[in-house]
C-alpha cells in the first residue's frame, strides 16, 4: 500500500474501526468489543454498542471481520453477535469425528470441507438480499480476495461509491455475497463467484485491514483518520520448528499473519500524529479457526477477559477520544 505523499489534515476528526480475520475466534473480537462497550458506556446491548459504533466513520473487516463489521454497520447489538456466533460454529463447525469421512468427499468433489450453504443460508436469515450500498448508519469496506486471473488481487466490497480508488472494489454486492467470499478461505469453504469474478477469504491478502483502512479513508475523506482502533483475534505462541508435512500450516500462517502489518501501521501512525490502538491477546492466536469444543472457546473467552482487564490504562486514553 502506498501511503506517501497522503496527509493527516489539521483538525480532521475522522475515527475508523477495524476487524482482523480469524475464523471461530471472532467471538473474541466480540469480548473485547463487549469489554469496551461496558467500560466506556455501561453495557454491550443496544445501548453500548450504538454508542461506541457511533464513533466511527469507517469500519473495515476481513474474514470473520466481515460478519461483525457488517453487523454492527447495521446496528446489530455486541450480545445478538455473540448469540449468532455460537450458533453457527456449532452449525458449522461441529467437531465430530464421523464427519470427517463425508467432509474429505465433500471438500475432493467441490473444495467444501465445510458445508458453506450453512453459512450463507444462516446469512440470508438475517441479511436477506440487502446490498452494501443499503447500509447507511456508517461507511463500511470488507475485504476479499480476486483469484479470477493468476495473479491474486485484493478487491473490497463498499458500502460507498468511490470514483478513483488505488484497490479495485464495488458497492453492488449483496450483504450475504460479501461476507460469504470474505469468509471463504481455502481448505475450508469453496470459492464464491459474483460477477464473473472469483473471491475467496479476504484473509489470503489483507487479514488485519487497517493499512488498507488508513488508504481509503484518505480516497474517501481527503486526509488520514486522527484516530485508528484495531482489533486482532489472537497472537499465536512461538513454538519449535515442525515436520515438513508442517509446512502448509506454516504458509497459511505467513499469509494470515497481522502482526507485520501491525508493526507497519503503528510505526506509520506515531510518524503523522495518528491515534492507533490495538487490542490483540496472546494465549489464543493458537486456537484453531474451526474450533467447536465448548471448553476450548470458554477459556479462550476468559483469556481475553483477563486480557482486557490489564489494558485499563490504555482504555483510558481510548476514552478522551470516544467520549
């Protein structure tokens, strides 16, 4: 992403939000959105989250992102989206064993290791057929990935018109469309085509969106944000090399990874005067993206709680520019 030569404008007060990618662990996004909500206005039902979402201009999601970023553009509550995640990773994500056979069919036949018809007829339950340019209460990008030609290419669904754009995108998808190819990554959910084009998860370029976020909101507004708040959903822990059979796991990982984009935005932000928070654990970046086993989830929830309650001093300073 090129972000020379762009400036943050004296006096501009833009904030934007933004949602790494991360499978199952977006529930933990959503605890540390609900953590927020509670500190800074008292509760996570409508009340909080239409307060702390009114904040911001733009909010951009990848992946899992998507789902939150989507809903809460449409003022969904933190507590609905906590409901709707355990649903469908149970819907989804069951970890039975008798499964596995009928997946390894399933996934040979049509690259659906996961049945994503779950995902999308779960979606067309709450969306319907609204379309990103329908939504109006903030600006809103996700991001996918365009594998229709040899070279793969970052492509984001708007929620807005933008004429000149370094990122080639469009605001006519529908809801479901969007988050469906956001969310579609490789070994897990097939690819999705709209429009002729072929998208698969968002995640293979652009897990952690807010480098992309810092350009767009200056394509959009004419200046960078005064404000960056991005939430990651785990760091994974350093451990020992593997087998070479580890070696796939070890490319999906480079791929995925948000913390070198972290590093650069962070250092970006200090150089211009931006605000930039990030909330990111460590303890559950491990967890499997296709977790469903009750007890794994429910300790990766306390981590994040605990997490959270060490961050009150950053929290604080978050709070002189949300209210």
């Amino acid at each position: 992403m090129d972000l020379r030569n762009k400036t943050l404008k004296e006096g501009t007060n833009k904030k934007i939000l933004c949602l790494d990618g991360g499978g199952i662990r977006g529930l933990f996004t959503l605890e540390i959105l609900k953590y927020l909500a509670i500190k800074l206005y008292g509760n996570y039902d409508k009340y909080g989250t239409n307060c702390l979402i009114s904040n911001f201009d733009l909010i951009c999601g990848t992946s899992t992102g998507s789902i939150i970023a989507t809903s809460l553009a449409l003022g969904m509550s933190i507590v609905e989206l906590i409901k709707i995640y355990k649903d469908i990773g149970k819907n989804i994500f069951d970890g039975s064993y008798l499964y596995i056979p009928y997946r390894i069919c399933r996934y040979i036949t049509n690259g659906d290791y996961y049945n994503s018809k779950i995902l999308e007829e779960y979606l067309c339950t709450i969306y319907k057929n609204t379309k990103m340019l329908d939504i109006k209460k903030t600006k809103l990008f996700i991001t996918l990935t365009d594998i229709t030609n040899d070279r793969w290419g970052l492509y984001l669904s708007r929620s807005y018109n933008l004429n000149i754009s370094q990122i080639p995108g469009d605001s006519n998808m529908t809801i479901v469309k969007t988050i469906v190819g956001s969310c579609a990554a490789p070994t897990y959910f097939k690819s999705i085509v709209v429009n002729d084009k072929t998208f698969v998860d968002g995640g293979c370029i652009c897990n952690n969106p807010s480098e992309v976020g810092l350009l767009e909101t200056h394509d959009i507004f004419d200046t960078f944000p005064r404000l960056v708040l991005s939430i990651g959903t785990g760091i994974p822990t350093n451990k020992k090399a593997g087998y070479i059979n580890d070696l796939p796991c070890k490319f999906i990982d480079i791929a995925t990874n948000t913390e070198l984009v972290e590093c650069r935005v962070r250092n970006f932000c200090e150089d211009i005067g931006i605000n930039y928070f990030r909330f990111n654990p460590n303890g559950i970046g491990d967890i499997s993206l296709d977790e469903s086993r009750d007890y794994v989830i429910e300790n990766g929830e306390i981590i994040t709680y605990n997490y959270m309650r060490k961050q009150d001093d950053k929290i604080n300073k978050l709070k002189n520019y949300l209210i």
